[in-house]
C-alpha cells in the first residue's frame, strides 16, 4: 500500500495507464494548454454559479479580486470591526508566521524522534503508543483547550500546528527510515562507519525524499488548523478576519481571505516542492 | 512434425515501429520487419534487451496500435488485441484479487460463458499444469513458478489458435524454469496451437523452437529452423547439429 | 514481521505508557492549582473530573424520559449525564456517518469516472488542486452561509472534505493500476466496461482503503470544527458552553470522547476493511 497522504500531489502525478502517446506537437499543445485552461475551467464554473446564486450566498471571481485589491493593504472595514489598523496582507503574514514556526519547530522534533526511535527499540516503545492515538485523532479537539490554558496569544495557534506536525512528521519519518534498505547502513558499516556516519550519511539522506513528502502533506494541512484557530480565537490573522467578516455577512470578504489562503498554500507548496526537488535531485 | 499447412498464422510484411521518447527524439525500435510464421509452429524469436523483440511480439498482439507495414494475423490486419491471440507476458499478470481458478477461467468469464462450465474448464487445464491442489488459493499465496503455470493454464484455457509469450519464464530460477518449459512443450504437442515465444535464452531457444527468429537493433537477422528431434535432452543438445545451431545464435546475438 | 513476545512487549509497554501519563495528569494538577474563572481549576485531576465535570453534564439534559433537568433546580445525576452526552454523541455520530458516506460514494464515483479520460483527468487536475489545498478548516463559515449551519451544513462539510480526499485517492489509485493488467484483460478479449468492473474496481480497493481510513480521522475534524462554529446540539455545542464559562473539565470530557469515537471507528473499518484486501499481498 502507498503512503495513505499521496492525496497532496497533483492527481497527474500517478499518470493513469497511457493507452496513446500523443504526436509530438500534440503532447507539447497539451502540457502548455491543458494546465492553464483547466485553471480557467475552475473559474468559469465560480463565474457561472456566481451569476445563478444571488450575491448574498456567492460572489464571481472577479468581485473576490476586486475585494481583495482594496482591502489587502488596508482595510477600513475591518477597522470597524475592532482588528485595528490592518489589512488582509498584514493578517495573513501573522497566519504565515504562525504556520511557519509551527511547522519548523514541530516538524524539526517530529523527525528527530521519527528517526530516533525508528532505530532505538525502548524509544519506540513509548512513541508508538502516544502516536498510535494522536495519529488517528482529530488534533482539532485540543484548540479549545489550549485556548483556556494559554489564553487569546500567538502561542495558542503555533503549539496546535507545532504538536499537529511533530505527530504527523515522526510517523512519516519513522516509516521513511523503515523504508531504507537496511543493505546501505550494513554496506557503510561494513565499512567501517560510526553510527554518527550512518545517521548523518546513510539514514538523514536516505529518509529525506520520503520526509519532504511527509512535510508536504503536513503544511497543506497546517494552514486550515491555523485558520481555525484563528476563528477559534486569536489576536490577529486571516481567520479572524474570516470570523469578522462572517459575522457581517460578507461574501465577497470571506471569498477573498478564503482564496488568500488558498493562494498562500498553493505557493508555499510550489516552494517545497522545489526545494525538495533540488536536495533529493538523486533520487 | 506437421507442416503441411499452407495458411500463415501470422504474416509481417515491411514492419516499422518508431517510439518518441518524452523529450522529443525518436527510438527505431523495429526496421523493416518481414517474417511468416505456419500454423503450429514454434517459433522463438531471440534478441538482447531493448533489440525490439518484446515491440515486435506486442505489435503481433495488438497493444501497439501505431505502426507502419502490414501485419495479419490468420490474414486479419492486426489493429487492436483479440481472442484469437493469447498473450503470456513478463511481468507477473495474475490477478491478485482473484482466486486461481477464477484467473484461469478469466478469459473464458469475459467471452460469456457460464459458470460452472468455466470452473470445470479451469480446474481440467490447472490439472494439466500441474496445479490440481489449489484452485481457490489467493495468488500471492503461491510462488513466482506457480504463478507461471497458472498465467500459462489460464492463456491454454481460452483455447486462441495463437499463442505469444514474452520471456514468460524469466524471472524463474533454473530448475522451476526448465519444469514450465516442459509443461509449456506438452501443451503445445498436445494443442497444435502456433506459439510465438521471445527470450534472451539461447539454450531455452534451442529446447523449444522448432524455428528461431535472432532479432539484433530491430531488424531479424537470422532465421533458422532447429531441426532437432523433440522432445530435447541435455544429451541431444550437445550432438554436433545441436551445437553447431548454439554456436550459430550465440554468434548472432553477439557473443562468439 | 513481530514475533509473539515482541507483540507481548508492545503491548504492555503501550498501557505501560498510558498509566504513566494518567499519573503524570494528576500529579500535574496537584502542582497546578490555578483557577480560571468561575472557580474552575485549569488543570483538573482525575477525582474532578469524574465528579464534577462529568456529573455536570446533567446540565445539558432536557429532561425527558422521566430523568430529571437540572434546569428545573433538581441535583444533577449521573444518569443524566450519561443521558445528556449520549444523546450528543448520536447526534454528532450521524452527522459523520451519513458524511463520511456521501463523501465516500460521490469522490470515489467521481474519480473512477474522471479516471476514464485522460483528457478529463488533466483538464480537471487544476481544480481539484486547488480544491485540495484550499483550507477544508477555513471553509466552514461558508458552509454555515451556504446550507445553514444546522445539520445538513455540517454533514455537506464533512462529505465535502471526505469527498475532495476520496475522490484524489481514487484517481491515484486508477493510476496506479499496473499497466500489464489492463492489457492482460484485453488481449483476452474484455471491453472497457468489463475492464472496469473486473480490473479496475478491485484493484483499486487496497488504495482506496488507505484513503478511507485517512478520511475517517478528517471527517470526526470536520465534524469538531464544524460544530464548534455555530451548530444548535452536538458534543461541539457543549465546547462551546463550556468554553463561555472556562469550564476546562468539560471540555476535556468532550475531547476525550471525541478522540474515543475517532480511535474505535478507525479500529472498526480497519478490521472490517481488511476482509475485502484479504488477497493482497500486505494484509497486515
């Protein structure tokens, strides 16, 4: 069985079972042209439904651009509602940082331990059990919580998103260190590496394409917790001007922060897929 | 041996196959290529990898749909797979999900008949190949020479005139490999049926064919008729005719 | 592959591990005698827990099938609670059931449909990007603007999220079908409708499966979340009371059965999930 989060690549990734290969000119008409149309595809529907749905339920695409341009430095509406002086792009970079530092920290433990007790049996013993639960739980139930212990701070969110990633990362590095061919580590010990070789030469790389696609699932999901955090209750960020603009019936407000988010994880994606393309370019 | 057929059961004439590859520059994988092949023959086509042997045998069968000449199959162009031609192939196609006996009976399920019928035709053919014992067992319970009598019990079960096999055995040790060729020779002797067989093999060649076909950078260069009585033993294969053929394909493959 | 006593270990060093932190809890709560507003310690002991936030549960209990309602001033009892909590729990239960279902039947419908067409599955490969990383989370308020935020809001939430999940995983699956089966099946003469009912929708199932089982701890989020932001009944509601008085226990109480009910409907469509992998070769 593949890992059960291939779910974050492009479904083109798989490549169904080619029965023609298309002349030269029409593969390259169709990598250049199916891409960018099926963008417009998307948003010819959006168009369509927003036209047949009255303007309190769905507002077209073009109206969420012309909403977010106004709004994304600063927004006056927001002010009303007490975010203060702020705009959408003010807010999503808190909702960034958050996402950010969460996902680094958390993921950093994750993989340490993943990798750790993937190798030291009495460590795994007491990891698996504690991940065993919170793999298969909703993390979501603990936002509550963290917001009566820590109360309305920046903490609250990046500790959900930073426990959410450890979690997720130390099982997707314990199974990218199960996956190595044990014949590496016993060819390099055979000859003659410390186990400080092995880990830094043999299982880190090793483990590396695996744990980036690990990481790739991990942020896409980050973003939607941090946001409903956010709602949940925060200082600042775009869930919050979510909430705000929700409580005002705001279409056209919640479509834009909704797709900034949207267009925000998309790009981060692009990046890590990017970097992860160039350090595991062996691969 | 019969050869008295006057109808080819397959005939290429002036066969072409040009693959492009993603980044744009084109393969010739088959040049040319003319060849018949009588009814009931067994005709080994030999080559190193990536010479266009398995192309060749995939054009024959139908899963290549693009080429230039003209090939027929019981004089019907070849366009698309057909019942008239099974097909054995490299890689292990048991269906894991189905039962054996419901592997061998597949092609017989998929032309419509009854089943019953085609649990008794399965069970008669997985006797032939040795496998009596375990007809509902699940494939993955079985080994990789198993899994090889029941690819070639289920192509024998839908009973086409033709058979094309690509390098069915190769990834069988030696021993298992020489028991399905000898499974594979009496089915053949016992059915009549036209076997088009491809391996890098000169020695599983030598055993099987009554005619090799050396295929070398996708043009036939050689095409011999083996004229050694069946069925062969290590013994007949070392006579003087017997190593004068091995010499012969080893030389046109490349070695010697 | 674990041997018996190897199995024997984990298992006892798992429980081993559960005890440890049941203790490490209380033994934090004695050190931590903070409390919130309303009175309510910040990090409630086990002792607390059971006989206070538990049996405050009867709070939520209307009072029908003769079990008395705190709200007309009789003491709270247990029978309530458990009253008052089950009948949250079939409330949110049906809520994911019936999602994670339609989601389920609609993406894994979708995707073996698109999967047919190679110009379809790569004309829509866009959208369901985009679809895929748009925040399900950031969603809600406009589920709730869409279709209300009562019941059929949240159960077209949680289909919708399942249905994104499902309906990537079955096009991935397809894709990954090896490519000798499928000539396999037409040399022996299948036509396409044949190849999909004999080839396709069993060799997917393994795959499917992964994703089924992904789906299940994503829709009980859905589901959190989703009652979390405005739903009228439902364990969610109960949050969010509780959270208007700081009521930790509570809350608490609430999490610990939502992570109950995810942990023992993962376990249930694990086991029952594996009788139709029973010919694959990792039936582990």
């Amino acid at each position: 069985m593949t890992e059960p989060g291939t779910g974050a690549a492009s479904p083109l990734a798989g490549g169904a079972p080619e029965q023609r290969r298309p002349a030269a000119w029409g593969r390259w008409l169709a990598h250049f042209l199916v891409a960018p149309s099926g963008v417009l595809l998307f948003l010819a529907v959006w168009t369509i439904l927003a036209i047949e749905l009255p303007p309190s339920r769905l507002v077209s695409p073009y109206a969420v651009a012309v909403d977010l341009w106004n709004n994304f430095l600063r927004s006056p509406r927001l002010e009303v509602f007490g975010l203060g002086r702020t705009g959408y792009g003010a807010l999503l970079l808190y909702t960034t940082r958050n996402v950010l530092v969460g996902l680094v920290v958390g993921s950093a433990v994750g993989i340490v331990v993943g990798i750790a007790s993937a190798r030291l049996r009495p460590l795994r013993l007491i990891v698996d059990p504690i991940v065993l639960v919170l793999g298969t739980v909703p993390v979501l139930v603990a936002a509550p919580l963290f917001l009566l212990w820590f109360g309305v701070v920046p903490f609250t969110q990046v500790l959900l998103v930073g426990g959410y990633s450890a979690v997720m990362m130390v099982i997707f590095a314990q199974r990218a260190a199960a996956n190595v061919d044990p014949v590496y580590e016993k060819s390099a010990m055979a000859r003659g590496a410390s186990w400080r070789d092995r880990l830094f030469l043999v299982l880190i790389p090793g483990t590396l394409p695996e744990i980036l696609g690990g990481l790739r699932i991990t942020l896409a999901s980050a973003w939607g917790l941090e946001t409903f955090a956010e709602i949940l209750g925060a200082p600042s960020g775009i869930g919050q001007a979510i909430k705000t603009l929700t409580n005002v019936n705001n279409v056209a407000g919640m479509l834009a922060c909704v797709s900034l988010v949207a267009l925000t994880a998309i790009i981060m994606d692009m990046l890590l897929v990017a970097l992860a393309r160039w350090v595991t370019r062996w691969a | 041996m019969l050869m008295v057929e006057t109808q080819s059961a397959v005939s290429i004439d002036r066969l072409s196959v040009v693959f492009e590859r993603d980044d744009g520059t084109r393969v010739q994988a088959l040049r040319d290529v003319s060849l018949d092949i009588g009814e009931g023959e067994f005709v080994c086509v030999l080559g190193r990898s990536g010479h266009g042997k398995t192309t060749l045998l995939n054009v024959v069968a139908g899963l290549i749909p693009s080429y230039s000449g003209d090939v027929r199959v019981l004089g019907k162009p070849v366009k698309a797979p057909g019942v008239d031609r099974g097909v054995i192939f490299q890689k292990d196609a048991v269906f894991p999900w189905m039962r054996v006996e419901d592997n061998v009976a597949f092609g017989l399920r998929v032309s419509g008949m009854p089943k019953p019928e085609r649990l008794r035709v399965a069970r008669e053919h997985l006797d032939l190949v040795g496998l009596r014992n375990v007809p509902r067992a699940w494939p993955r319970e079985l080994s990789g020479g198993m899994r090889a009598r029941v690819a070639v019990a289920g192509v024998f079960a839908s009973d086409p005139p033709i058979l094309l096999a690509d390098e069915p055995f190769g990834a069988l040790d030696y021993v298992t490999r020489r028991q399905l060729q000898d499974v594979l020779l009496s089915l053949w002797e016992r059915t009549g049926k036209t076997i088009m067989f491809v391996t890098h093999d000169v020695d599983e060649a030598l055993r099987l064919a009554t005619r090799v076909i050396v295929v070398s950078n996708g043009s036939v260069v050689e095409d011999q008729a083996v004229d050694l009585p069946m069925p062969r033993s290590d013994d007949a294969l070392a006579t003087p005719r017997g190593l004068e053929l091995r010499h012969l394909l080893l030389h046109h493959i490349g070695l010697e | 592959m674990a041997s018996r006593r190897e199995r024997l270990v984990s298992v006892a060093s798992g429980i081993g591990v559960f005890v440890a932190l049941v203790l490490l809890w209380e033994l934090l709560s004695r050190i931590v005698t903070a409390t919130g507003s309303y009175d309510e310690p910040l990090v409630p002991g086990w002792g607390y827990l059971w006989s206070n936030s538990l049996l405050r549960m009867a709070d939520y209990w209307d009072g029908s099938l003769g079990i008395p309602s705190t709200v007309e001033g009789d003491p709270p009892t247990y029978a309530a609670a458990i009253l008052a909590l089950g009948k949250a729990s079939l409330i949110t239960f049906q809520r994911v059931l019936i999602g994670l279902v339609a989601g389920v039947v609609v993406g894994v419908g979708l995707g073996v449909l698109v999967s047919m067409s190679s110009l379809a599955r790569r004309l829509l490969a866009p959208s369901v990007h985009i679809l895929r990383m748009t925040p399900f989370l950031a969603m809600i308020p406009l589920f709730n603007l869409w279709f209300g935020a009562a019941t059929i809001g949240i159960i077209l939430f949680v289909a919708y999220g399942v249905g994104v999940i499902m309906f990537i995983g079955a096009i991935n699956a397809v894709g990954n079908v090896p490519r000798v089966y499928f000539d396999r099946a037409a040399t022996a003469g299948a036509g396409l409708a044949t190849r999909y009912r004999l080839i396709v929708m069993p060799a997917i199932v393994p795959e499917l499966r992964a994703s089924l089982l992904l789906s299940i701890g994503l829709a009980w989020s859905l589901v959190v979340a989703g009652e979390l932001l405005g739903a009228q009944e439902g364990l969610g509601v109960i949050v969010i009371y509780a959270l208007q008085f700081a009521y930790t226990g509570r809350v608490m109480i609430i999490a610990f059965l939502f992570i109950l009910y995810a942990g023992i409907s993962f376990a249930l469509v694990e086991a029952v999930s594996r009788w139709f992998i029973r010919w694959h070769h990792q039936t582990t």
